[in-house]
C-alpha cells in the first residue's frame, strides 16, 4: 500500500516537522496568552506582519537572526497594543483581537507595497540553510525527520521546552497560570495581574511573529500576500487539541502538520486525479474542527480565559 | 490603574470621546500618508474627493456600502446575543452560490417573482451555513469564533471547486467564473442611467427590519437578554438555546444577501473576488455603529466611503489602496476604547 510506504519514509516525516515548525512557535504563543487568561485572536495578522518583518529584514540587509529578532519586536509591539486594550482597559478580547488582525494585515500590506510597489513577482532571500547535526542525523527515518533542519526548527522545539520548564517549574510560571484561573488570588499575594498578562501577551505575541518569520525564512524564502492563509486560527484550535499543555500542544502541531503533508502528497497519487484537489485543501481546517469537536469534552479552558480582572471590582 | 465606572456619562462624555476617536482615525491616515511621502492633506481631500465629490464617486460609495450594510447587519445582530459570528465571509459566499444556481436559468420564474424566491433561497443557505458553528456550540461548547473562521476558508475553497468544475462559465475563456445571470434574475437599477441597484434599498429596509425585530420583538428583547448575561437569562426561563439558534439564522441570512445583493445587483456572476473581505469589514462596521441596526446603514457609509475613497485617492497619487483597510481597522479599535472612556474613569492605583 503507497500510504504506508509514505508513512515510513524519511522525507515525509522530514516534511511533517517543518511543516509543524511555525505552528509550534504561533501555538506555544497563544498557549503563554491563554495561560494567563487572554485570547489573542491577533495571531493571524501577527504572523503576516512577522513574515514580512523576517523577510524584509533580511532582504534589506540584515543577517538571519536579526530578521528574526525584529519579528520577535514587531510581534511584540502589536502584543502590547492588544494587551493594553484587553488587560488594563478590560476591552472585549474577541472584538480587540479581530482589530489586531485586521490592522498587522493592512499595516503589513501597505508596508510592503510601499517598500515594493512595481514587483509582479516577490524577491527571496537567501533564508535559513539545513544544519545536519552530527551522527544524529545519520540514524535511519528519525534522523533526517529530527537533526537535519534549519536552526528555526530547533529553535521552535526548544521554545516548547523552555516555555514548559517556565510554566510548571519557576515561580513566575506558577503565576501565570494562577492568573489564567483565579487572578484575584494573584492580586492577594501582592503580584500585579495587569504585569502579569501584559508580559504574557507580548512575550506570546513574539512568538506568534517568530512562527510567521519561520514561513519566509525557512520554508517559502520570500513574502506573498495570504501566505500565512488561516494557520493562526488552526493554531487556535491546536492550543484547544493540546488541552493548554505545551507539550501536547507540540504533538497536536506534529499530527496536524503529517496530515497535511499526507494530503499534499494524495494528491500526487491515483487518488488525486479524481478528487479535487480543493477537498485536499480543505483538510486541515476540517480537521482542526474535527479536533475542537473531539478534544471540547475534556477540554481543560483556563478559568479566568476571556474574562477581565478590574482591581475596583470584587 | 482601576476602573471607576461613571454613574452619568453626560453628553460631553459619550460625544466627547468618540469624536476624539474619530480624531484619531484622521491623524492616523495623516501619519500613514507621511510616512508614504505624501502630502497628508492632500490625500485626505483626494480621499474625500473620491468618496463623495460628485455624482459618481458618491453612487460608488453607496453600491460599496450595500454589502457591508448586510454584513454589519449579520455581525450587529449575533455580536448583540454574544454570539461571535465572524464567518460572514463564508455565509456570503452561500448566498451567492445560490443565487448563481438559480438565476442562471435552473428556475424558470418570470420577473419579478425570481428574485424574491432567489433571495429566500440564498438567505436560507447562508442561514445554514451558521446553524454548523452555533450547533456546535450549543453541543459540544465548541468556540465559535473558531469554527466560523474556519468555515470562511473551506468555504472559499468549496467556491473555487465549483468555478473550476460544475459551474464554470463554458464561454468564460478558461477563467474560474460562473456563468451570468439571466435578466429575470437581476436586480435592476433604481433609476435608468444612475448606476445604483435595488440592492442598496433594500439593504436600508432590511436595516429598519432588524431595527423592528431588536426593539419592538419578544425576540429582540430576548437576544438582547441572552447576550447580557446568559447564565440569567437560563435563570429568567429563556430557552437560550433555541434563542442563539434563531440569531444564528438570522445573521447567516442576512450576510447571504449580501452575497445575493452583489451578484444580482452588481456583479451579475460569481468569481473568487467577489468580496474583498466584505465579511470582516462587516464586523468594523457592526462594531463602529455600536450594534444599532439603524447605525450599521452610517457606519457602512463611512467604511464604504474611506475604502471609495482610498481607492480613488490611490489612482491619482500611488499611496498603497491598503490604508483604507489600515484606517478603518483602527477606527475600529480607537472607537471601543472611546467608548470605554466614556463609560468609565480611570483611576491610579
């Protein structure tokens, strides 16, 4: 059967994790907002504006990292603008994020047409190269899938790592997730609620920008319009998947990203000529629904999720 | 920093506040206009210039306003039962599919009975295409915002599917697009030689109709009490489910025609652009008009207007068309902080 030798070549599991890679990074972003009570449904339009910040870094002259690190800022500057709407000032979350959204977009596609007005087709950049890592690389299907990369990828599987050490071993850790569920607790023990999700939100907001980075400088090498095409919202639904823990929260992006890179090869089998190919588009959006519909009985919603803590009222 | 909430906002207050969001909406399109190297002044008299400075750009203002007027009508009626339809987009692209099925010669209704059996029709589909998501979330307490987001991309993918395969246009030189509609099936002009169909009056009653519905209905008052609070609404007695259910079929109808409107108004056919994102805008609509009904038909006008205008003012000088979307999404946010401010005070500490 050609699905299980897909299923047990290296390549394809090389592909599923790069595949995953932004989505870890924007996911483990919205996890940290979560956690400390805040939905941020700006993380669509945060990782356009961070793609086009990566890129355009590098296209201008910058080395990598720098690209990445002023994704990480821009992400972080339109994390602080969200937060500020929906932390102190209590705003409704859904209506701030959606504002968000809409304005990195616009913001990103007014930059780059200003920057870029007459081009048909987008400049590359010469992005992140694959850094094999040495004899792990070697091993037979795990290697090539895990330790030959580029440097985002292992950034991002680090990232789950520090944010999970941060979350369940450090005292901050304890208190951003006691924020997500009883904030007044918090208040009580003389910590600042309002400190607390505003650093959460940016810090969450970075990495969603890092995720969108990944796209156009590790993956595609240049900036096009609807580039980052709905992997905000399934980061959304990935956070649900993963019940809030940034570990599963990884395997939910892995799982989903072999899905998708399963139906990117169906459609080059027998099976493709027949069906159109936008069913197998339509995969991973149904799948994630699919995946709320399943995980929302045992979902574990931070309690204090969506709801804004005013000092005044008790 | 607290928040003192103002026992009597006063007519200074809550005027005060959203004229200075209003404000800062202008010197925000000042500041991008700056930063483009342009004259801010003169973009904002171009902008205004292409919006409203003569017969045409005005009528193009109103056939702009008449798909957001329905979808900030969809939004306006869900937001009010806090239920956080944003799959307007997708409800829209139902309603025009419909319409497509039906007037292109499958029904075969004299003038003027086939366009008011089209609009039922593309009405109930977009209707259904919400039921999924607020279903969903009745049962399974699944987020809605989610699942309509998600919609509004399978949905996209479902209309390319139909335009590259059962309902490509045979004559269409090989583009994705479906065949027009047949005269019985189009909405006409309201006047001869003016170019502004029904669909814009249309739009304004359907406006007044929600407004009758929210003030003057049981279910007006009880959408209103479920979006308030809806754990005292279950308390009061409220079959809250079935009251989301019955908003969610209105806010799916309603953002159909706006799908409807555009085919058998404007565009006569369907393509993948038909709406440039009429379903978002129809949230910075809603939100701009703070949910009256009656409000959503000014707000329309407005967010038609900055995008006309942009447009417009992007032919003449090359500053980038996306500032409209720049503007109107931060008119979105100055405005509900503004309407915050009025409401409360900010204290230290």
């Amino acid at each position: 059967m050609e699905i299980f030798d897909i299923l047990l070549s290296a390549t394809f599991w090389a592909a599923a994790i790069r595949i995953a890679s932004p989505l870890i990074f924007a996911t483990v972003g919205e996890l940290i907002c979560e956690r400390a009570g805040v939905l941020n449904l700006g993380i669509e339009g945060i990782m356009i504006a961070g793609a086009f910040t990566g890129w355009f870094a590098v296209y201008s002259g910058l080395p990598l990292p720098a690209g990445v690190l002023m994704a990480l800022l821009v992400g972080m500057a339109f994390g602080a603008l969200h937060g500020t709407l929906t932390v102190p000032f209590g705003l409704s979350q859904h209506v701030v994020g959606l504002g968000v959204t809409l304005l990195a977009t616009s913001m990103t596609y007014f930059t780059y047409r200003l920057a870029l007005p007459e081009v048909t087709s987008p400049p590359r950049i010469e992005a992140f190269a694959e850094w094999p890592v040495p004899v792990l690389s070697d091993l037979p299907l795990v290697g090539p899938a895990l330790f030959a990369q580029t440097p985002l990828t292992y950034l991002a599987f680090a990232t789950v790592a520090a944010v999970a050490f941060v979350l369940y071993r450090t005292p901050m850790g304890l208190a951003l997730r006691a924020v997500g569920e009883n904030p007044a607790a918090v208040e009580a023990q003389g910590l600042s609620v309002t400190a607390l999700r505003m650093g959460a939100v940016m810090a969450g907001s970075g990495l969603m920008a890092v995720g969108g980075a990944f796209l156009t400088m590790s993956a595609f090498n240049s900036f096009f319009f609807e580039m980052v095409n709905g992997r905000g919202w399934i980061c959304i639904a990935l956070v649900v998947f993963g019940a809030w823990k940034p570990w599963k929260s990884l395997l939910g992006a892995v799982l989903f990203a072999a899905f998708d890179a399963l139906q990117i090869r169906l459609q080059q089998m027998p099976i493709g000529a027949v069906v159109p190919y936008q069913v197998f588009l339509m995969m991973p959006f149904a799948l994630s629904i699919l995946a709320l519909i399943l995980m929302s009985r045992r979902a574990e919603v931070p309690a204090a999720l969506m709801v804004p803590y005013n000092k005044g009222e008790r | 920093m607290r928040l003192e909430p103002v026992a009597d906002p006063g007519l200074g207050r809550s005027l005060g506040y959203p004229a200075a969001a209003l404000g800062a909406t202008v010197a925000f399109a000042m500041a991008l206009a700056l930063v483009a190297g342009a004259d801010p002044f003169a973009v904002l008299g171009l902008m205004v210039k292409g919006a409203a400075g003569s017969k045409f750009a005005l009528l193009e203002t109103l056939n702009r306003a008449t798909p957001l007027i329905f979808t900030g009508l969809a939004v306006a009626v869900a937001f009010r039962a806090k239920l956080w339809n944003i799959g307007a987009e997708a409800q829209l692209y139902a309603g025009a599919i419909v319409t497509v099925l039906l007037g292109t010669g499958a029904l075969g209704l004299p003038w003027p009975l086939l366009l008011p059996v089209s609009a039922l029709f593309a009405a109930v589909a977009g209707a259904l295409v919400l039921l999924g998501p607020a279903t969903l979330k009745l049962r399974f307490g699944v987020d809605e915002v989610v699942t309509t987001l998600l919609f509004n991309f399978i949905m996209l993918l479902f209309v390319s599917y139909l335009l590259e395969g059962p309902m490509k246009d045979p004559a269409g030189m090989g583009w994705p697009k479906s065949e027009k509609l047949i005269a019985e099936a189009r909405l006409p002009r309201i006047m001869e030689g003016l170019r502004l169909h029904w669909g814009f009056l249309l739009a304004l009653i359907a406006a007044l109709g929600v407004w009758v519905v929210q003030t003057r209905t049981t279910l007006g008052y009880e959408m209103r009490a479920v979006g308030l609070n809806p754990e005292a609404a279950r308390f009061a007695g409220l079959p809250v489910g079935r009251i989301l259910i019955k908003t969610a079929l209105l806010s799916g109808g309603l953002a159909a025609l706006a799908g409807w409107s555009e085919v058998a108004g404007l565009k006569g056919s369907l393509t993948l652009d038909l709406s440039p994102g009429f379903g978002y805008a129809g949230i910075i609509v809603a939100m701009l008009a703070l949910l009256n009904p009656l409000g959503v038909v000014v707000s329309a006008l407005f967010v038609a207007g900055v995008f006309v205008g942009a447009d417009s003012m992007s032919r003449a000088i090359g500053v980038p068309t996306y500032i409209a979307d720049a503007l109107t999404a931060a008119a979105l946010l100055f405005m509900v902080l503004a309407l915050l401010l009025a409401r409360v005070r900010v204290r230290r500490g």
